[in-house]
C-alpha cells in the first residue's frame, strides 16, 4: 500500500518511477511498432491492388494482342498501336503533372480532412491547366486528321477519342495516391484499358474505318467509367469536390509545376513515338507490330515497379524532407523494393523469352527473339524511374525535366543514326542511352 501510495506521489507531482517510465516508453514502441507494421500492410495491399489492376487491364490488351500476332494481323496491331500510344501520350499531357504534384499536396498536409479546402483550391488550379491542355491537344491532332491525313481508320479513332482526353482533365488520381488509395486509383483504372483491349478484339477482319471507329470509341468510354469509379470512390470517402476561385499564383504555380513534371514525362514518351515513326518509316509492318509487342512487355515489367515507386511516394517525401539533405544511399534505401523487383523482372523477362527463342516452330519466335533484346532496357529504365521519383520527392521538378529532355535527345539521335544498321535493336540502344544520361545527372544532383 505505502509503495502505491508513493507511486501515485509521484504521478501526480510530474514525475514518473523507473518501472513506470520504462513501461510508458514499452508502450510508446509499441505503438510505433503497429503503427509500421499496419503501415507496410497497406503498402502491400495497395501494391497488390494496382498490379491486379494492371492485370486486369493491360494484361488483357496483351492477350487480345498475343492472338492477334499470331494470327498474323499486323496490320491492325501497327495502327493499333500507333494510334493508342499517342492517345496514351495525349493522357499524359492533359495530366499535367497533376498525379504527382496533387499526391504530394495531400501527403505534406498534416491532417487531409481540416485542410481540404486548400487541397480543393489547388485541384481548382490544376484542373483549369488541365482542360486547356486537353483543348489545345484535342485541336491539334482534330487539324492534323482532318487535313493532313487521308487515313480512315486515324480519322475515326481521333474523333472519337478525343471526348476521353477531355474527360481525363478532371481525373482524381492524385487525390487517391495522396490518401494512400493508390490501390484503388489502379483497380479502377484498369477499365479503360479493359475497355480497350474489348475493342481491339471487336476490331478484328474489319474495316479501317470500322476499327478505328470501334477503338476510338471503345478509348473514351474507357475513361468516361474511369472518372466516375474514382470520384463515387472520393465521394465514400467524405472527399466531395468543391469549386473554389482559382488565384493567378496559384495558376503560375500549377502551369510551371506541371511543365515540369510532364517534361519528365514527355521526354520519354516523345522517344517512343519517334521510335515507332522510324519503324514505320524505315522497317516492315510486321517488324512494327513485334516492336510494339515487346514494348509492351516492357512497358508492363517497368509500370509493375512504377505501381511499388507509387504506393511508396508518399513515405518517400517524408523520408527525404526528414533526413535534411538527400543523397543516392537515401534514395534507393527508400525504394530497395523497387530495386528487387526491377532486377527480377529483368532477369525473367530476358529467361523466359530466350527459352521461347530457341523454339522455332514456336508461333511467337521472332517476338521472343525481340523481347529477349528489349529485356535489359527494364532495369535501365526502373532505374531511371527511382532517380526521377527521388528529384520529384524533393520538388526538383525542373531538374528531373532538363535531365530526361537531354536524354531523350540523345536516345533519339542515336536511334535514328543505328536503325539503318542494326534494325529494330537500335531502338534498345537508344533507349540505355536516354536512361543512362538522366541517371548521370540526377547521382550528379543527390550524391552528397
């Protein structure tokens, strides 16, 4: 009683007996510790969601392409995918940079619920950079099949797949990602893709404008169940989107963060469509189609670890902001994940493939012989991608813009000056030259 009488003494005086300090701090790290384990289970889930997402999605665009590759219907996939990697790159444009730069907002603000309303006027914001890049874009490729193309099949997809870059210019991805709901961003994404991959299978043994009518229609209705799964999605979650007036700060802000980032992006996605004219130009249709092929694969490999650096942002920008000075041993201590995955994926892609290579009569064999080259260009290009993360983390967005702007120069020149010679490979060493440059520059910009 006396030793629980003293006890009690001291509680109330502001002082704490060794035993009862030791277990307050006991039960301090242990909070802590639920706190990272539940933390790392909703990093795993959100991961699991996104790439379940992107199986659904691209995996079934791949599937519908794998059959039609070996039915021999490379002239479709070439306008296919020549058609649906520029939309691809008229959806990153009209982003503007928002998925990262409205995901950063939400996950520096301490308490997202009190602070919407800020969140809300920087959405406002974005959003007005947004619907002018999809009108400018929407007019620039509407002139461009109206009077300098005479191709059926372009002058259906354009005009009825621009409604879709139009809708994307209000998307919530950022929101989401911000929230830590990356997962869900990722499931209900997968309907455009779903929507196309339903299209290019309906498209087959028709018309050049049948098809691209069936494609470019199939692409906007894709992103039209996109919008609304997303926002109903916000919605549940007590985020109900509201207008506030738009400040020219604010805008300034925006337009240059948003240059920024998607001349991050832009660099990279520009080489891939100068790629795919050099091939149309200087190589067959059916080498086109197994190019497009095998940058499919890669694509799938490199977004795979794009969904890891995505769910991990958010701590990434804690991580950095609270060691004070960056450098490379911080940034791939914070995403050794990714690290693992890309060297996987890599090393799996370039097994399987050349198993498949060695099989002649197999259907697929030239892809193989294809993806088999392209494979190592996914660790180049997951490395690039932790580098590019990193800087954006940081907020270093014209740094990141500038490295993959000389990069992507690079890659292209010598893209061009090596198709003659090496053929569809020449694409490969473009693309370690592009990564390699911005990896310079950004080791350059974190070593210590």
């Amino acid at each position: 009683m006396l030793e629980t009488s003293v006890a009690s003494s001291n509680a109330s005086d502001g002082t704490r007996s060794p035993a009862a300090s030791r277990y307050r701090l006991a039960q301090m790290r242990a909070a802590g510790w639920v706190r990272a384990v539940h933390g790392q289970w909703r990093q795993i889930a959100n991961i699991g969601l996104l790439v379940a997402g992107f199986g659904l999605g691209q995996g079934a665009i791949f599937i519908v392409q794998t059959v039609l590759v070996a039915a021999g219907e490379y002239e479709l996939l070439a306008a296919f995918g020549t058609h649906y990697s520029f939309a691809i790159l008229g959806i990153v444009l009209v982003d503007a940079g928002a998925s990262t730069t409205l995901a950063r907002a939400v996950a520096r603000l301490p308490s997202g619920r009190e602070a919407s309303g800020e969140v809300w006027r920087i959405f406002c914001e974005t959003s007005a950079i947004r619907i002018t890049v999809a009108l400018i874009v929407g007019v620039a490729a509407a002139l461009y099949v109206w009077r300098l193309s005479s191709d059926e099949f372009s002058r259906w997809y354009v005009a009825l797949a621009l409604p879709g870059l139009l809708l994307w210019a209000v998307n919530g991805v950022g929101l989401l990602d911000g929230l830590r709901l990356s997962g869900i961003s990722g499931i209900t994404g997968s309907v455009a893709y779903l929507a196309t991959a339903a299209g290019l299978a309906l498209a087959a043994h028709k018309s050049a404008a049948a098809a691209g009518a069936i494609l470019g229609g199939a692409f906007s209705i894709g992103y039209l169940v996109t919008l609304i799964a997303q926002w109903t999605t916000l919605a549940r979650k007590g985020w109900y989107p509201r207008f506030h007036r738009v400040t020219r700060a604010g805008l300034t802000r925006a337009l240059t963060d948003g240059c920024a980032l998607s001349f991050q992006i832009l660099p990279g996605q520009v080489n891939m469509r100068v790629q795919l004219v050099l091939s149309t130009v200087y190589l067959s249709a059916e080498t086109t189609a197994l190019f497009v092929y095998a940058k499919q694969i890669v694509t799938a490999s490199t977004q795979i670890v794009g969904f890891v650096l995505r769910v991990e942002f958010p701590s990434l920008v804690e991580k950095l902001s609270a060691a004070g000075k960056q450098s490379l041993g911080n940034m791939l201590g914070a995403q050794r994940m990714a690290l693992y995955c890309a060297a996987t994926f890599a090393v799996g892609v370039t097994v399987v493939a050349g198993i498949a290579a060695q099989v002649p009569d197999f259907g697929l064999h030239r892809a193989a012989i294809v993806i088999a080259g392209f494979a190592p260009t996914i660790f180049t290009m997951s490395l690039l991608l932790m580098m590019m993360q990193a800087l954006a983390a940081t907020g270093a967005y014209g740094l990141a813009a500038g490295a993959l702007a000389i990069g992507s120069a690079a890659g292209m020149l010598v893209s061009y000056l090596l198709v003659s010679m090496l053929g569809v490979y020449a694409f490969v060493a473009g693309e370690v030259v592009l990564n390699l440059v911005g990896l310079y520059v950004g080791y350059r910009y974190l070593r210590p």
